[in-house]
C-alpha cells in the first residue's frame, strides 16, 4: 500500500471516527415533551452546541490531513527531483572513460522546501589525486548543467594500491 493509499485510508477512518460520536449526539439532542420548558430549550442548546462542536472538529481534522497530503505530494516530487539529479550524475561518471570502472557513487538529497541547495554526496575510492579531482570536476560540472544549486560534498578517498576493475 503506497503512501497516498494509507492517507486516504487514514482520512476516511478519521472522518468516520468523527461522523460516528456526532450521530449519537444529535441522537441525543432530540428531547421528548419535558414538564418544564426550560429543560427542552436547554436541551435543544446543548445540542446545537455539540453539533457545531464536531463540525468545528471534522473541519479541522479535514484541514489537517489536507496539509498532511500536500506535504506528502510535495515530499514525492522532491524525491523524484533526486532521482533525477542522482541519475545524471551516474550516468556522467559512466560516460567518463577514467572514471567509469572506479567505485564512485552520487548520492542526492532534495530538501523538502524550495530555495535551499540540492546535495549530493560523492563516495567512493579512486587511486590517485588527479582522478579524484577530475571525478569532482566532471559532477561539478555536471551539477551547473541541473540549473538548480547544487551543493556537492565529497567522500571519495585515494587508495593508491587500489586496482581499477576490469571493464
């Protein structure tokens, strides 16, 4: 079950949960013949006021799971921005042929808000300094290509007794 399937589960069971103690209190407002009439008009108040109580209620849990989805709607779209920045700095690293059989892999993370940059964290193992920078180089590079700004943080350690895999 995906996340938009579980909120709209959780907003159908949230609204019935409400509806539910709302029918008993209306049940409950409806007051038979009294010998008094003050105690029908109080009676008829108090369940007026419940009624617009759980309205009020309803109205705010229906606002809340409102946001909640927006913010989830928001969160996949940030998610799926990720994806593709991570994507195309794969891809530029494969595209190199100094750095294609290197373990060097980007990770990107797409804050939630707008206007704060997109990081993308370079791990791996290279044996030289010279690769090293050339690899931060090329996602650098490809990272103003994005448009968006692009924070790159680096984790790429030079190993010189690594060996390169075979192709």
């Amino acid at each position: 079950m995906n996340t938009i399937d579980r909120t709209r589960t959780a907003l159908v069971t949230s609204a019935f949960a409400l509806v539910w103690p709302a029918r008993t209190v209306w049940a409950q407002g409806v007051v038979g013949p009294q010998a008094s009439g003050n105690a029908s008009g109080g009676a008829a108040q108090s369940g007026a006021v419940s009624t617009a109580a759980v309205v009020a209620m309803l109205f705010a849990v229906l606002v809340v799971l409102g946001v909640l989805i927006k913010l989830l709607d928001l969160k996949r779209k940030r998610d799926t921005e990720a994806v593709v920045v991570q994507a195309r700095i794969s891809d530029a690293v494969l595209r190199d042929p100094r750095l294609f059989s290197l373990p060097i892999t980007p990770t990107a993370r797409v804050p939630l808000w707008k206007g704060t940059p997109v990081t993308v964290e370079v791990a791996g193992q290279v044996p030289s300094d010279e690769l090293r920078d050339a690899a931060l180089g090329l996602i650098e590079r490809e990272a103003t290509q994005l448009g968006s700004e692009v924070r790159v943080e680096s984790r790429i350690g030079v190993v010189p007794t690594m060996t390169r895999r075979s192709a």
